[in-house]
C-alpha cells in the first residue's frame, strides 16, 4: 500500500496543487521558475505524506490544515535553503550553489514552530481544561452546519420544500 488513496480524492487533489502554491510562497521571489516547478511538485508529494500521517496518527485535520500549511510551509522554507543561485542577482543563496541560506532556513523554521506551537498551547489547553474546546455530542452527531450556520432548509431534500420565489434576484 504504497500510494493512497487508490481513487481519486478532489479535496485531496485541490489541496494538493494549494500545497504547491504554499510551498513556493516563501522563496519566490529568490529562485529560478524551473526550481519553482521542483518545489511546488515536492510540497504536492510532502502534502501527501503529511496527510497520510496524520491519518496514521488518528489526528482529526478535517480539511488538511496542517499538511497543506504546516508541512508545505516548512518544506517552503528549507527549500529556499536548498535553491536560489547567488550569481543571479536574485538574492538567492542556496546550498546547490555552494551558499549558506540553509541553517538560516532551519533555524527561522524553528522559531516559527516554537511561536505558532507557543500560542497554540496557550490558546487551546485552557479551552480543554474548561471543556470548551469539544462541541456536545448531539452536536457533533447532527453537524454545525445543520445546528447553527445555516436555516434547516438548505438541507432539506424534500420535493415540496419551500423555495424562494420566483424572480428573486440576489445583488451583492
């Protein structure tokens, strides 16, 4: 079981070319188009691993937050580390060309891991020690969806369900 899934997954797809945008952003301006295409088609293949992982993991990442973001952005980083030719004029100083930009890379990596998990820590273990962080069961069982961000009708599949009437322009 080597690739998964074995169907093809348009979330996953969508999330997959998102990847490859996020995994650019941070050496963009520094790396030749051609270094861009290889670090966009890594970040595809590092969203792929980091989405299988966490499903591993049992990690509840409904729409492939971290993998598309976290693991993508940090791929981002050590790759403009590994890219950019100093010769350019483009400001790049990757390891290929002999530069040293990567314990940098890793290092501002690091840093950001420590801030984000920082205030993640003490934003999230506060909600769960007072039992905010977890919606109620039949909460859950239903949807917040269906239970508070939409009227119950936008769900209903019924033939006689009432619609809005004819004619109805919406202007934004």
């Amino acid at each position: 079981k080597v690739v998964s899934p074995k169907l093809l997954d348009v979330g996953g797809f969508c999330n997959g070319i998102l990847a490859g945008l996020v995994a650019i952003t941070a050496g963009c301006a520094n790396v030749e188009p051609w270094e861009s295409i290889i670090i966009g088609l890594v970040g595809g293949l590092v969203y792929q691993g980091a989405s299988m992982l966490l499903k591993r993991l049992k990690v509840d990442d409904v729409v492939d937050a971290f993998p598309v973001h976290g693991a993508c952005g940090i791929w981002g980083i050590v790759a403009l580390g590994l890219f950019g030719n100093p010769d350019e004029g483009m400001g790049g100083n990757g390891v290929f060309y002999g530069g040293d930009q990567l314990g940098t890379q890793l290092f501002a990596g690091f840093l950001i891991i420590l801030w984000a998990g920082g205030l993640s820590v003490l934003i999230f273990l506060p909600l769960r020690k007072l039992g905010m962080l977890r919606m109620g069961d039949e909460f859950q069982e239903k949807g917040a969806d269906a239970m508070e961000h939409s009227p119950a009708k936008a769900y209903s599949e019924s033939p006689d369900a009432p619609k809005a009437p004819s004619g109805t322009d919406v202007t934004l």
